[in-house]
C-alpha cells in the first residue's frame, strides 16, 4: 500500500505543478478546472503523506 500512498502524492504535486501556471495562463472559463486540479492536487497529496506517515489512520 505505500507504492499507492507514494503514487497519490506524486499525482497531486504533478497536479499542483500543471494547474498553478494553467490557471494564470488561460483565459476565463478554462481556468475555472485549472484551479479546481491545484486544489485536488494539494487535497491528494496531503492525504498520500497522512496515510505514508500513519499508514492506520482511518481505521478506528
């Protein structure tokens, strides 16, 4: 399960370096899921690092 913990945060930070220049660079209604990727991209990533760091967290 860490190869897939390890995949989410690459995909994110992958989204985060797309999505920051797309959303400056395009013009106004194709910026909009630019900046809705940056924000997936933060979301996944620190939920890749929450589950590599304590691998158990979302089980009780």
């Amino acid at each position: 399960m860490a190869w897939l913990h390890g995949a989410m945060i690459a995909v994110g930070v992958a989204l985060v370096g797309w999505g920051l220049p797309a959303a400056h660079r395009l013009r106004s209604p194709l910026d909009i899921p630019a900046a809705l990727a940056v924000l997936a991209g933060v979301m996944l990533g620190l939920l890749g690092a929450l589950l590599l760091a304590v691998p158990g967290f979302f089980k009780g």
